[in-house]
C-alpha cells in the first residue's frame, strides 16, 4: 500500500476544495475505460463516448498517449485481504495530474499541464507504463497534445454539467467537513474512499494501494478534492503541495440526472418536487440546498411541507438531521416517472 507520514499540523490545515480540471480528468477516465457505475453515468456516456472515440480515431498519437498516460494496470492486493481476485489499477502520469490550486480555473489548471516539460513528461510515462514510453510517444508536444485532449473534454463533456456538477461537489464538501467537526481527520479519511484511504495511526495516511515507498509530507500543503465519477488518486508538485482526489459520496453521485417528471411539478410546483425526488436517499438541508442551489430558507420551507404531507422523513444521524422519502414519497415519484 501507498502511505504518506503527515504530521498534525500539517492534517490540521489541511482542507478540501473543488477543481474543475481535477473533474475533467475523472471524466476523461471515464470515456477511457467506456462503462459507467450508474444510469447518470451511462447515460452521459451514451451521448459523449461516440465523439471522444471519434476524436482519438482521428488522433493516433493522442489515443497513444491516453492509452500510456493512465498507466499499465497494476495487480493491487485486495481492499480486505484475501487471498484470490486481486484488483488492478492504473498510476497516472504525473505531468497529466497537478495538485489542484484554490480558486483555479478550469484555463489556469489546463495551462500548467501544457507547461510541462517534454522531458519530465516522457520520464512520468516510463513510471505510469512501468517501461519503456512507445517510440511514437518519444516527442515534444506531448503536453500540448494532453491540454488539447482535456480542453475537448471540458468544453464537450464537462462545462455544460458544471453548475449542477459544482453543487453536488459543494455538498460533498459540507458533509465531509461536518465529518471532520463531529468525529476528527481519523474517521473521515477512513470513510473518504473506502478501501483505498484510512488513517494508520501514529501519523501515517494511506493514500491508495499501490506499492511503494512512503512519503514524509510534513510540512506541505495538503488537500482532498472530491470529483463526480467513482475515480480518484493522488497527485504532488515537489515537495510542497500533495492532493487526495476521491469520489464524492454515493448519495450524491448521480443526483444531477435525476429529472422532475412534468406531472410531479405541476402538482407540488417543480423547486418542491426536485426536492422530493432528491430525497431518494437521506440527505440533510444542507446538502439538498447545495444541490439543487435553491436557498436554505426555501429547502426548508419544501422540507416542513413535505414533512407534513407524510412524504417525507426526517431522523438523526450524530450530529445531522438526514430527510428521505416515505412510502407515499416513493408512490408519488413513481407515478409521476410513469407519466
């Protein structure tokens, strides 16, 4: 397994932050492996996966280098330890994966990957390939060819989902660092990416399952960035700056491909029935707030009408009051889909 050695200070201020560069590699993973973890993914595959195909036939060089960037599969050790199905799992060429930056444009995170050196970037193709890099790859461009490539995922694949994407990655954060508030670091890296992060005790953070050697991070810059597709992994800029990439939690994943049926909106109005078909799954004020961007006195005012109707319900989870829909919920939006 991968660990790093991180000291209290440097965990303490450590914090999360959303990247749309860091999204647009999780989507161009996505594309690269063609099948997705749910319907929401299926079906943004289903309209994208058509035209990036297309754009690499017409491209050899660039389908190369996706093909070499993320990485030779390695046989990882199961996440429980047992004997038999080993896992396996790619290492992303580093020139491809910058520390994500607060604040930073999808543009200004883009640009540091065309910044690259040719010559580090090759020497990072030979570790994510474990070999020798393919005499096609052996040129220059190879940065400006990666920034071309995650540039086309943006603008096609991303940017027209960023808003509602934002808002489900802005509700990851709130619950997360709830997390953190109400039980420390240890218990929410335990639950970051289960399987691939946890806290080992005596100041070591396993980051992924890779074997190698650990990394003394002490003293640097620290972040955990949440993206929509079930991906993650971890990048570094020197020895200054280290992220945790992770998927957002599960009952948040999708909720952006969830469409309000036209009967449901016309009887409860449509900010109150996007509430109630969110609520497929427990979530608390604020993450439907940052979710749906409606304002938290009016998620609250939906809340207590739909509470009151007995479509909804609420119950206590530590420190969170969670809302999901009842039965009657359930029939409700199921007549409404069948419409």
């Amino acid at each position: 397994m991968g660990w790093w050695q991180v000291n209290a200070d440097t965990l303490a201020g450590s914090r999360f932050l959303l990247s749309p560069l860091a999204e647009t590699f999780a989507a161009l993973k996505l594309l690269h492996a063609g099948a997705g973890t749910h319907p929401g993914e299926a079906e943004w595959l289903r309209v994208h996966l058509p035209g990036y195909r297309a754009r690499l036939a017409a491209d050899p060089v660039t389908a190369l280098l996706v093909r070499a960037g993320l990485g030779r599969q390695r046989s990882l050790r199961p996440a429980d330890g047992r004997r038999g199905g080993r896992e396996v799992e790619g290492w992303n060429a580093d020139f491809l994966t910058p520390p994500p930056r607060d604040g930073e444009t999808f543009e200004e995170g883009v640009a540091r990957v065309r910044a690259a050196r040719p010559e580090a970037a090759r020497a990072h193709l030979r570790v994510s390939l474990a070999g020798p890099v393919p005499v096609a790859l052996l040129r220059d461009d190879l940065p400006d060819r990666a920034a071309g490539l995650l540039e086309y995922v943006w603008a096609e694949t991303v940017r027209p989902y960023w808003d509602r994407r934002r808002r489900v990655l802005e509700a990851d954060v709130v619950a997360r660092t709830a997390q953190v508030s109400r039980g420390g670091w240890a218990a929410a890296l335990d639950a970051l990416a289960p399987g691939r992060t946890r806290w080992l005790g005596e100041n070591r953070l396993q980051v992924n399952r890779h074997e190698y050697p650990p990394r003394e991070i002490s003293g640097a810059e620290l972040v955990f960035v949440p993206v929509t597709v079930r991906t993650g992994w971890v990048s570094w800029e020197e020895r200054d700056r280290y992220a945790v990439i992770y998927p957002c939690a599960g009952v948040l994943t999708d909720v952006r491909d969830r469409a309000v049926p036209a009967g449901l909106g016309a009887l409860l109005g449509a900010a109150r029935a996007e509430v109630l078909v969110l609520l497929g799954s427990p979530m608390s004020t604020t993450q439907v707030t940052a979710v749906t961007g409606q304002g938290l006195g009016s998620v609250g005012r939906h809340l207590r009408v739909l509470l009151a109707a007995g479509l909804v319900e609420r119950r206590r989870a530590g420190r969170s009051v969670l809302y999901s829909r009842t039965a009657a919920g359930e029939v409700l939006v199921g007549a409404g889909a069948l419409r």
